[in-house]
C-alpha cells in the first residue's frame, strides 16, 4: 500500500526490509507439499455427500500420511 511505500526509508533506517512476495507462491509455504500429496495420494475421492464423510476422510488421510512419514523417520504431521 501507499503507507507501507512511504514509510519504507524509516522502516529500513531501523533495520527493518520487507520483501515481497507473489500473490501466489505455493512453493514458498511447507505446507503446500503436504496438501500435494493429500490431494493426490491419499484422498482420490474428490466428492462426499456430506461434511462428516469429507472430515472423515481428511483424518484417513492425515493418519496415512503420518504412518507413511513416521516409517521414514521422518516427522509426523502435527494432530495426525
């Protein structure tokens, strides 16, 4: 916005850049990778009936996906 622009010599004189970023930057956000393979791997069925089914298979999905990672040695997702 204008204010940010404007106050950028202050902000830096602080110490203080900013940078930024495009409006879309999916490889910029860890995250990202997991919804990649939540959406391509472990949940196939792109339709439900209803919001029980679709939690349902968000939690399937987030449990497979912590096995697998937990099989690696990796670390598994956070509430899985």
């Amino acid at each position: 916005s204008r204010q940010v622009r404007e106050q950028l010599p202050r902000l830096a004189r602080r110490g203080l850049t900013l940078y930024y970023l495009p409006a879309y930057a999916p490889e910029l956000n860890e995250v990202e990778a997991v919804f990649q393979v939540l959406k391509q791997y472990e949940m196939p069925e792109r339709s439900y009936h209803t919001l029980a089914q679709l939690l349902a298979a968000i939690r399937r999905a987030l449990a497979s996906y912590s096995q697998r990672l937990h099989r690696r040695g990796q670390k598994p997702c956070p509430g899985a």
